[in-house]
C-alpha cells in the first residue's frame, strides 16, 4: 500500500525556480521488484567483442557500425525482423528538402519536446542525420522518389516542412529493416542468434574508484545443441537495441516483443533511467472495437501530412483554433484534443476523414493502412476511418550521453530503448528511426576510438525473482486506467498499490512468459511511479491534477534501483533552475 502520507508530503515536487530536493525521497509501499530474472545457471558461454541485443533499426546499424572493433553478436528476442521498426510507416525525418534547414528541424523538435530535450543531442541528430540516412540508402534501403529520382517528402504532426521520407507509400520501417537484415546476414563477420532472450547484463569486476560495469548479458535461447537454453555472453561492449515498452498498456501500436526487457535488465544492474513518465499515445490508431486488446494497426499521421482532417462523431473538425497547425499539432496535443473531444462526446473514438485523398492515394501512397481499413471493412475514399489514441512510443529510457554511454561502464544503448536527450516529453513524429541511426554509429565511433576493456564477471549476488504469467491482463488493465493519456495522483497509487499485489504473485518457473511478465512489472512500477512524481503536465504526460507546465520541472527525473531502497529518483535541474 502507498500511504496517503507519500502524497501528501511528497517526495516534493520542486519549488518554482529553486533547487528541488535530490534525492527525492523514495517512495514507500513500492512493488519489491526482483533484483535479477530467476533461472538456471548457464550452461554455455561464448566469448565476442560487442554483444547487440535487439534487432531493430538501431540494433543492425550498431552491428554493421561496430564491425571494425572485432566480432560481433545480434540476439534478438524472436525472428529477426518481429521488432517495432518494420511497423513504421510515416518514415525517416531529417532535411533534404528545399528551403528546410537544421535551425528548422532543431526548432520543430525542440518544440514538439515540451521544453524537455537536450539541445546538444537534437544537434546531433538533426545534423548528422541527413548524411546517416544516405549511408541508410547505401546499404540498399529504397525510399519512394519522384519522376526526376529526388526523394518524396511527407510531413507529420509538428514540422513546418516536408522532410519525411517514406517507402513502399507507407511501409518505411519494413524497407529499412528489409535493407539492414539483408546487409547484415551478407556480412560473415556478424552473427545473429534469433529466439533468444536477454536475461539480465552481468555484473562486472571494477576497481574501488571505478563506477560499476557490466561483462556482458545472460540470455535463454530456444534451441537444441551446443547453444540451446540458459547461457552467458561475455562481451567487452554491450548494446542495448531491444526497443519500446508498449506491451505495459492494453492497447498499442507495439508488437507483441515489446516488454521492454532492455529497460528492465538495466534497471535490474543498477543503470540510470530516465524521464519514464513521458509515454506517448499516438493519436490516431485504428479504433477495432471496445474490447480490442494488444496491437492495434497505426493510422500514420503522413495521412494528415496529405490532408486528412480529424472529425468528431457529427462530422465537425475540432482541431481549427486549438493550435495554429490544426490536424497537424504535434502529437501530444492532438492526443489531448482527441480524449477531450472524446470525453465532451461521450464516444470512444473519433475520425479521420481521409476521402478527399481519393482513391489512387490511398492505393498508392497508403497500401498498409487502405489494408487494415478493408479489413474492418472500410473503403477510406469513401468512409470516415475511426481511430482514438493507443500507446505508441517511450520518449524515456536508459540515460546516456551524446555517444550512446550509459552510467554502467561497457553498456550503451540507442534507439527506443534509450534516452538520449532528442525526445523529451514528447517526440517529434518520425525522428525515431533517425534517432537509431545516428546514435548507433556514434556508439560505433566511440567504441572504436576508445576500445572498452574486456572485464570479468563479478559473482552475481542480486535476489533472483519471477512474476507469474498470469498477471499481465491485470497489470495492462491497471496501466491503461491509471496511467495511460490520462493521469492523477490517485489513481496512480491505486496503480503501484495493484502493480504491488501483481508483483507480489511469484512464477513456478522461467520461462519466456514469466520472463516477459517480470519485466512488464518492473517497467510498470518504474512508469507508474516517474508518473506519481511530476506534478505537472508536459508532453505527453498529462496530470488531470496538476494542469499546465510548472516552473521548476524543466529539469529531468532520473531514477535507479537501489539493492537497499529500492527504486530511487533524483530530479535533475536545469541550469535555469540551479541557484
Ligand atoms: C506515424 O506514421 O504516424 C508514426 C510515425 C512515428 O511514430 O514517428
């Protein structure tokens, strides 16, 4: 139970303009999480330079990148390409377009961001994304062009330009992980192990004034033979690629391996995590009915790029007036208009009216999407499309810094998994796969400039623990009611008090679904409680009792797991805020 009096007398929100508390106090009655996933010892080790773990955009471009240091290992959870990045469809955002600019692109993201991001890592992603997606193109990927071979350029939520680029119409994330799959298996020097779970990273040997650092990781491969079942890893780097976290929530635009097993492996060795409340619910998801629950199709918001508008149930748009780029607001605010506008209807869902596109367009331009719509029967060119707001992206993560480095030596991480700085409360639509491909060469580059030493694992004394199976139903229920688009502080304790109740229901054994379910708990909590803390509403966390940006959290909310405390938060100020 989380007493009353943890709210009452919080772990303090900051005062406007001071220096808030750091730590913040620890908040009591949290779910006891396991320290490390229960399982057999391992009964294999294999010894490689870098170990990837996640097989998304970031992950293969950080093994193509990393190749130079020695040998490298991708070990992905399912077959190779079941991630998120083959269901992104809107596309690659970065300049290419006449009149855009860096400033521009940096403007739009630092805005959408919510006055959260780290403006030196935007920097970086802004400008050195343009020449990664070239090298992207290099390596095979094709993006949808023009008649004289220029790149076509969409637009989505919060860009004043076209910058987008798409392929297939909008089946960008399944060329790009076609391209990157395919320069990956063509290069000897890389293998990739498929049906193997990370367990947790491995502790390592560190000297007394040297910060603690992993060896490498544990991981369960399905499979018979000389590398079948419970084995170890070791590695002088490890990346963590292994993506989003949506699976926490009822409905998602996630695929079902999104259990965000990196967040909780890094939690569990003791990293640092950062700005976890911001989860953004994409606006328009295809609405499947009430009952609907895991992944749901995406209804990119390329089609508002090309006109589509946003209706309610009598057919009236209701994003005129609310932001000067109506339908193409940045996300979190075409998010809230849509619950609002819902809730003032008394509906579940709202509409996209796509008929203006007319039919070669959506044919053409939006063959996955026009597919999911017939199979709901719809015809888009001629019925209004009905979506509502799903989870869809976790703008927090593993912290790190502009190389990719987290706060454990030998463990980085890039792509969704990460919080590099370039999101904050809210991330611009379609700076994600080029969030992957910047920060996984710049982990590359570093690694390369600056060998890692190859450490050795320390014994590993962390309590080993397993959630049952069972609860995951009850902990995406609880998620989505309490701490989904919509948040207040109570029915936020009622979350951690149910998460508790659910974390607290122990697993006969290990296997993959009491692995899974482990590490949705754990990100759960870590989510549930980030989101109690900031009380205020920014991006894509919004506070139904705390209205409106405070003054005093521009700054970040980091949190660790502490063997002792448990999890434990610091707020970081901004250098505004500082005294
Ligand atoms: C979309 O196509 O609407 C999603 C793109 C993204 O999440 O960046």
């Amino acid at each position: 139970m989380v007493p009353d009096a943890a709210l009452q007398q919080p772990p303090p929100a900051p005062a406007p303009g001071g220096l808030p508390p750091a730590p913040l106090a620890a908040l009591p009655g949290l779910p006891v999480l396991p320290g490390r996933l229960a399982s057999e010892p391992p009964g294999w080790t294999q010894e490689v330079d870098v170990v990837v773990v996640g097989s998304g955009i970031a992950g293969l471009t950080a093994a193509l990148e990393c190749r130079g240091l020695g040998t490298v290992l991708v070990v992905t959870k399912d077959v190779v390409a079941a991630g998120s990045t083959p269901w992104a469809q809107g596309g690659i955002a970065s300049v290419q377009g006449e009149g855009d600019t860096v400033e521009q692109h940096v403007e739009d993201t630092l805005v959408a961001g919510a006055g959260l991001c780290d403006e030196a890592a935007v920097r970086v992603l802004v400008s050195e994304g343009p020449a990664e997606v070239a090298t992207l193109i290099a390596r095979g990927a094709e993006f949808d062009r023009d008649a004289a071979g220029a790149l076509e350029l969409t637009r989505e939520g919060g860009h004043h330009r076209r910058r987008i680029a798409h392929a297939g119409g909008d089946a960008t994330g399944a060329e790009i992980e076609r391209a990157l799959v395919s320069a990956v298996k063509a290069d000897p020097g890389i293998e990739i192990v498929e049906h193997a779970l990370v367990l947790d990273l491995i502790p390592a040997e560190t000297g007394p004034d040297e910060p603690a650092a992993v060896a490498g990781v544990t991981l369960h491969v399905m499979g018979e033979g000389s590398r079948g079942g419970v084995g170890a890893v070791h590695a002088r780097a490890v990346v963590l690629a292994t993506g989003g976290i949506g699976q926490i929530y009822a409905v998602t635009t996630n695929p079902p391996v999104a259990t965000g097993d990196g967040v909780a492996a890094a939690l569990r060795a003791g990293a640092v995590l950062r700005d976890l409340e911001f989860i953004q619910f994409h606006p328009t998801v295809l609405f499947m009915g009430a009952g609907a629950r895991g992944q749901l199709p995406l209804v990119s918001e390329a089609v508002r790029g090309e006109g589509g508008l946003l209706v309610n149930g009598a057919g009236e748009r209701f994003m005129v007036g609310q932001h000067d780029l109506a339908e193409l607001a940045p996300r979190d605010v075409v998010a809230k208009a849509i619950m609002k506008e819902m809730a003032r209807e008394g509906s579940d869902h709202v509409f996209v009216d796509g008929r203006a596109l007319g039919e070669e367009t959506w044919r053409v331009r939006f063959p996955t999407i026009l597919n999911s719509c017939r199979q709901l029967g719809l015809d888009p060119a001629v019925d209004l499309i009905p979506v509502a707001p799903a989870c869809h992206y976790f703008c927090g993560g593993v912290r790190t810094d502009l190389d990719g480095a987290t706060s454990l030596g030998g463990l980085y991480a890039c792509g969704e998994v990460a919080s590099s700085g370039v999101h904050g409360a809210n991330r611009l639509a379609s700076n994600s796969l080029l969030e992957g491909l910047v920060f996984a060469r710049r982990i590359a580059a570093r690694l390369l400039a600056d060998p890692p030493p190859r450490r050795r694992p320390a014994v590993d004394d962390r309590p080993a623990g397993l959630v049952d199976a069972a609860v995951v139903p009850a902990v995406q229920q609880v998620m989505s009611r309490h701490a989904g688009g919509l948040r207040d502080a109570a029915g936020l304790v009622a979350c951690l008090d149910e998460l508790a109740g659910l974390a607290g229901q122990p697993a006969g054994a290990g296997v993959l679904s009491s692995w899974e379910a482990t590490n949705l708990v754990t990100v759960a909590t870590a989510v549930a409680a980030s989101a109690l803390l900031r009380e205020e509403s920014r991006g894509a966390h919004w506070r139904d009792d705390h209205e409106g940006r405070r003054p005093g959290w521009q700054g970040h909310l980091e949190v660790r797991a502490d063997p002792a405390a448990g999890l434990v938060h610091h707020y970081v100020p901004t250098e505004q805020e500082q005294p």
